[in-house]
C-alpha cells in the first residue's frame, strides 16, 4: 500500500508502516529527523499522487484549544489553519486520518470520530489525540498499561519543544500500521 504521512518530520508513523512493509513516505516543509523516505515540500503538492492512505498532522500552533488565550490575535492564521485542515480532509485519497490535539477543528469543521490516548498504546502517558477519519475504523486500544502522567504538558521550555510534543507516540503508530494498514 502506498502510505502518505503528512505534516511528519519525525518519521515515526512512516517508519511503522515502512516495517510493516508497506510503501510509506512522510511529508513536510522540514526536512525529516529520522531517515527514510522523505519528501521535503508543502503536503498539498502531492496529495494528487495516488496515494491508498494519508495520515495527515496538521500544525496545530494555530488550532489547540491549549492556546486559546492567544486566539484573538491569530484570525487570519486560524482561518489558514482551518482552510488546511479541510484541503486535507477532502484530498482524493481514499482512506484518511487527521490527527490533532482537542482543537477548533472540532466547532469549526466536525467533531473527531475519535479520542485516542497514549495510555490505550503502551505508554503510560495521557495526551487526548483526535482523530478525524474517512473510510478508516476507529483505532482499537493496543496495549492498555497503567500511569496517566501529563508529560508532554509539563515538558521544560526549550528550543525543540513544539517539535518534541508533536512527535507522535510509537505505539500509536504502530497500532495504526498494524491495524489500517491490514485494510
């Protein structure tokens, strides 16, 4: 199957679709931190490129509820951030995710068809996950463990930490590869 990761530097939903032998690439404007299939570009570039499945992350500096104090001053890159979140939403590809944290996609476009949480995948971590799916079950819990600590909440301020926090759970990743990559 031919797997396109969106909004991915990190390479860690790629990577898992990529061990289950599947033809996965991640996209973004970054270059990517992990080797493996890359593409350096705006996501929208390639959303026409015979894709099976996206699994689309889009920023959501502009989108979280967790910045809510700030949305006042953001009108304009909010209404961008929507517009994005829609184009890849309705991107000819017939099965998508969109991933985000609890966000205005929610009131703006449509409520998630589901909340995923760390803790459901093998880490004992809480971090509510949206996601918003075309043609796509919703994702069974793997690995249900115990510990609900809040540690991408309290994660330190540092130079890396917008792209630490959004660097996706590996057992999240993996359950998605195992289970919509078995479609």
């Amino acid at each position: 199957m031919r797997v396109l990761i969106a909004c991915e530097e990190s390479g860690t939903v790629r990577d898992a679709f990529t061990a289950r032998g599947h033809d996965a690439w991640s996209c973004d404007i970054l270059p990517t931190s992990s080797p493996g299939q890359h593409i350096c570009d705006d996501v929208r570039t390639v959303l026409c490129d015979g894709w099976d499945l996206m699994i689309a992350h889009p920023p959501c500096t502009d989108l979280s509820v967790s910045g809510s104090r700030w949305f006042h001053l953001k009108k304009q890159s909010q209404q961008n951030a929507l517009d994005f979140v829609a184009r890849l939403m309705c991107a000819p590809i017939p099965r998508i995710a969109v991933e985000n944290p609890i966000s205005i996609i929610s009131s703006r476009i449509r409520k998630p068809d589901q909340i995923v949480q760390p803790w459901q995948h093998g880490h004992g971590e809480t971090k509510a996950t949206c996601l918003w799916l075309k043609n796509l079950p919703k994702l069974k819990e793997s690995n249900v463990v115990e510990g609900r600590e809040q540690r991408i909440w309290k994660m330190p301020p540092s130079d890396d930490r917008a792209r630490l926090r959004s660097v996706t759970y590996k057992g999240i990743a993996e359950a998605m590869a195992a289970q919509w990559g078995e479609l």
